[in-house]
C-alpha cells in the first residue's frame, strides 16, 4: 500500500515521501498515529503543494543540527561517578547522564537517545560519544569520568579531656579538725 508520510519515521523516509508499506503496518500503526495518510491522487496533490513549505522546515532543521554540532564537536564533557580501587566504577555512564553533563557545561540541550555511546563506560578516563543530531549530522565529543571523590578514612576529632575543678566548700567540723591537728603537732 503506498502512504505519504507526514512526520519523519526512522528506518522509512522524511516527511513528505511516498512510500511502499504493508497494508497492516498502515492501517494499523501509520495511519491511527497520523503519521501518513493514503497515497490518493488529490492527496499527492496538495503534497505537491505542501513541499515548499517541507523544504523550508527541513532547511531550519538542518541548520540548527548544524549549529548544535559546532558547539559540540571536540569538545570535553567531564562526568563524575562513584569509582573503586583501580578506576572501575560502581555502575556505568548512561546517556542520560551524559546529555546532563553537556547541557549543565556547554549549554547546549541535546536528545539522550541520540548519543551513541559504542560500549558501556564502567572506567574513569576518556571516551569517544557519537552524536547523531540529524539525518547525516553527527558530531563527536569526548566525556572525561573522574571519581566522584576519593574515599578518605573519618578524620577523628581530638580527644579533649575536661577536668573541672571544684571547689569543696569547708565545714567548720573540717577547720576544727585541722586546728586540732595543728595543736598535736605543736606539742609534739
């Protein structure tokens, strides 16, 4: 069954293409979605009237992966995590926390899913990302994982001794009794 798509569908074609699909895939999933409508002789018709303005939209897309990429391309995102001893990590590097870093340091907002990690990052230092920003857009940076902070042993607070001092209020039966100690060494 021929369709014309009205949005981009990965895998299939751009906006504005007529494509050659399953009946079931359009009836089913294309069309309830209004991704694509039947290809009828007037609706390739108003398409033929429509591509001007496709072409224009398409042109902005294009300019502004264009500019994402120059503000991405080469540059170093540093990532921290939590690392253990010889520089393996406790978990990997997702793409979401890449596309947080890039955001939060080069101010750029870009899609998680369009990051192309090649493996899992589950070790500190330097790796390659892909990013897909459009059709044939793409641009490569670099996330640098450092350890979140090195696990340092509880510094103990000094000991500080309090000795208070007190005062013992004296008892005249304590001052007679001294007095009298007094007096037998006298005698004596």
């Amino acid at each position: 069954m021929k369709v014309i798509l009205t949005q981009d569908v990965k895998g299939r074609g751009q906006e504005g293409d007529v494509i050659d699909v399953a009946r079931g895939f359009a009836v089913n999933f294309l069309m309830p979605r209004k991704i694509a409508i039947e290809a009828t002789s007037g609706n390739i018709k108003q398409l033929e009237a429509r591509m001007g303005n496709i072409k224009k939209r398409e042109s902005v897309r294009r300019g502004d992966a264009e500019s994402i990429a120059a503000a991405v391309e080469g540059k170093k995102v540093i990532v921290t995590a939590k690392a253990g001893d010889g520089g393996k990590l406790y978990g990997s590097i997702t793409s979401a926390m890449i596309a947080d870093a890039v955001s939060e340091q080069l101010g750029v907002e870009v899609d998680r899913r369009k990051l192309d990690v090649h493996a899992h990052i589950k070790t500190l230092g330097e790796h390659e990302v892909q990013l897909n920003v459009y059709y044939d857009v793409k641009a490569n940076l670099t996330v640098k994982v450092v350890a979140d902070g090195t696990v340092e042993a509880p510094v103990e607070e000094p000991v500080v001794e309090v000795v208070e001092i007190v005062e013992v209020e004296e008892s005249p039966v304590a001052e007679e009794a001294e007095e009298a100690a007094e007096d037998v060494d006298e005698r004596e």
